[in-house]
C-alpha cells in the first residue's frame, strides 16, 4: 500500500469529523439545529449526494503499486473499479456513444485504395457489425438494462429494510426527509449502475485528445476537488479559531499584533501569492529530483502545497467574525463570573467561548467548501493551479479553451466538467442553507 500525503490528511480529516460529530450530539444546546437539519429532505439529499461524491474520493485515495503494469506504477482503488476505462483508450478525440473516430483519417479500402472517412474506434462500440443500424437501440437496450439492475438492487435494499419490524425501521421510510434520501440513492445508484456498465462498449462521455476516457478523467477529478475544498478548511480552522478566539478575549496587543497580520495578509493579492509559492515548490521539486522520482508524488506534493497556500490565505475572513463574536460574549454574565472565581483564561476560552462560537464556524466551514472547490478550477484554467498531471476539473476546463476552438466544436469534456462540478457545488450551497439557517440564533424560533 502506498501512502500520500493528502491520502494522510484524508484520513486525519475523517476521523476528525467523526470525533466532531460525536461531540455535537452529546452538546444539548447543539441537538436542536442538529434535529432541524435531519428533518430538512432538502437538507438531507443535498448531503446524501456529498456523501457519495465523498465516497469516489475516498476511494480514489487508497493508492496502492500495480505490480503488474511497468515500473509498479500507483493506482487507487476507484482505478481498479475503473479499469475498464482505464485500459480501453483510443487514439484521439471520440464523441460520447460514438462508435467512430470524431476527424477523418486517411483509411485504406479492402481493396488496397486510400478513402478519406471516419475511422472506426478500437474499443468503443466495437461489439457492433453495423453502428449505422444498430447504434441506438443497442444504446437504448443497455441504458434501460443497467437502470433497471441498479434499480433492482436499490428495491432489494428497501425491501430489506422495510421487513424489519422495528417501529425505528418504519419511521425510516414515513419521514419526508428520509423519502428524500432513498430518492437521492435510487437515483444515484441507478444512474451509475447503467454508467457503469455502458463504459464496457462505449466511451459515454466521449475521449479527450490523446484518447482517454473523459467519464474516468471525471470521476478522478472529484478527489481534487474535495482534497481542495476540506484540506483547505483542516489548515484554515485552526488559525482561524484560535487567533479569532484569542483578539477578542484578551483584546488589548494581542488584538492589534493579529489584526495587523490578518490586515497585512488581506492586502497582498492572493492570486500573486499563490502564483509565487507554487513557483518555489516547482523550482525545490527540480532541485531535488531524487526526492520526487514518481510523477503521482509529484502531483501530490503540488496539490498538498495548493492547499497549504488555499488555507494561509483564506482565514481571514473566519479570524473577523470569530474576534467581533467573542468581543460580545467576553462581556457576558457567565464569562464575567467565571473570571470573577479566578477560572484560568484557557479554561473560559475552552468552555465557554469555543461552543458558543462553534455556530458560526459549522457556517463558514459548508459555505467556504463550494468557494473552494470553485477556486481550483479557476486556479488550474490559468495554470497556477493543481499539476497537469493531475486530474480535475480545472485541467479538463483548461484544455478545453483549445478543444472549443476546433472544427467540429469537442463540446464533452467541457459539459463533463460542468455538470459534475455544478452538482457539487449545489449540494454543497444547499446544504450550506440549511446549516446557516439551523445555527442561526435569528431563526431559533422558526
């Protein structure tokens, strides 16, 4: 097994969100919007879809070396369920469901002449005597087949499920936010289930340029993105809080020393920044090759370091709000008496400060995500961003500016990228809503 370090951080970053998680359910004043939450469907589908997004990556994280290919090169666990994709690579670019080439080529006839056609692909439906005839209803035949396997599975599922006699069992299927989450997996393992095993004959979301399978390209990216979007906020919280925390209670030059650093910071444009810090890891990674010998570390080192810059820059705005709320809680009655018993300042901060502000980092946390996952591609499409090597959405987005300028337009790998960003990005916004509007204390009686 092979380990990165993102693939640590990944790990340190669930556990630390299970343990938080714990927490929040054993704090009573912390129940009430947690309930709130689970009782919101639109609130619950939004975070059954981050959950699988968050299960590709998770098992795009697990590397290992593939002693069978040349030179063990690391593959991940989401490589193996998609080796299919992986290995059935055509020349250049190919339309989604295309059982030809997308550009004419100079073909030689049965009878030895040259005619200039579209070439047929070598993977993609190559099962088919006749695409002309038998392209759409071998398509249609195969959609409808693997939708109504998933389906099936899905049925099982629940009628597994509605069997047990439990009244908690029950309940499970008469709420309107669990109906919501059954919908948002029936529909999501349905859906894969009939990708997935359309990927065996065709290439449904078409090949990029030198031929590989932009479905596959896809699903690799969604690990950069929520490596960029939750290790980001793993560096960001702790500076936030605690220098937020810190302005606020003990006010005087304390407050002025880390206003002046979060004012400094805030004027040095982040681009700018960001641009010269991934400069100087390009030029240590060529002054030290011996240390980055696999092109997968490399890009990983890149990536970790993305996230580094990502998270040095981003605090800020956490820091402001934090300070401004504990410079109103500091004068609260039950802060004023525990000073007043000679509590020590670390325990108050700890206590009593820390849950009362927890709020309003849950807020920030869920709304900074999607701003995040956002940044990479922007980042990435003017080449400042994760490594060309690696996989995402910003890449695929970059090398599309030359693809939408060909004739005939290559339109997929652009649409791929959107569609599979925007459904994040939504998830992510509306489960943000519903968070802010669960903590806000404005809405307590709502």
């Amino acid at each position: 097994m092979l380990m990165l370090w993102t693939d640590a951080l990944i790990y340190l970053l669930v556990i630390s969100a299970s343990m938080l998680a714990a927490y929040l359910f054993r704090q009573a004043h912390m129940r009430r919007p947690l309930k709130k939450i689970a009782a919101n469907p639109v609130a619950m589908a939004s975070l059954t879809l981050l959950l699988c997004f968050a299960l590709i990556g998770l098992a795009d994280s697990i590397h290992f070396k593939d002693e069978g290919s040349k030179g063990n090169e690391a593959i991940s666990l989401l490589d193996v369920a998609c080796s299919t994709m992986r290995s059935h690579g055509e020349k250049t670019y190919s339309a989604p469901f295309a059982a030809y080439g997308y550009a004419k080529e100079t073909l030689t006839s049965e009878d030895g002449s040259p005619r200039w056609d579209y070439p047929r692909l070598q993977y993609g439906g190559a099962h088919l005597k006749d695409p002309a005839q038998e392209l759409t209803g071998d398509v249609l035949r195969k959609v409808l087949g693997g939708i109504s396997k998933g389906a099936g599975l899905m049925l099982m599922v629940l009628l597994f499920a509605w069997g047990d006699k439990r009244e908690r069992s029950k309940r499970l299927f008469r709420h309107p936010s669990a109906k919501a989450v059954w919908l948002v997996l029936f529909l999501v393992v349905s859906g894969f289930y009939a990708l997935f095993s359309l990927s065996e004959y065709y290439h449904v979301l078409g090949t990029d340029k030198v031929g590989e399978d932009v479905f596959y390209q896809t699903l690799k990216s969604i690990r950069t993105g929520l490596v960029i979007g939750s290790l980001t906020t793993l560096v960001m919280l702790p500076l936030a809080i605690v220098f937020g925390i810190m302005a606020g209670f003990f006010k005087g030059w304390i407050d002025d020393v880390i206003q002046f650093i979060y004012t400094t910071l805030n004027s040095i444009p982040s681009v700018l920044l960001i641009a010269a810090s991934i400069l100087m890891v390009q030029v240590y990674m060529a002054n030290h090759p011996e240390n980055f010998n696999n092109l997968l570390v490399r890009a990983d080192m890149r990536l970790l370091f993305l996230c580094l810059i990502l998270g040095v820059t981003s605090w800020t705005g956490l820091c402001r709000m934090l300070r401004a709320e504990t410079l109103k809680l500091r004068e609260m009655e039950y802060v004023l008496a525990a000073q007043a018993l000679g509590v020590k300042p670390a325990m108050i901060l700890f206590r009593h400060i820390l849950p009362n502000v927890m709020h309003i980092v849950l807020i920030s946390v869920v709304l900074d995500f999607s701003s995040l996952v956002l940044a990479e591609a922007v980042l990435s499409y003017i080449n400042i961003g994760v490594d060309p090597t690696t996989h995402s959405w910003g890449n695929m987005i970059n090398s599309a500016r030359l693809e939408m300028a060909r004739e005939p337009v290559v339109w997929w790998s652009l649409s791929a990228a959107f569609a599979f960003m925007f459904a994040l990005v939504l998830a992510a916004n509306l489960f943000a809503d519903s968070v802010r509007d669960a903590f806000d204390p404005r809405r307590a009686g709502n």
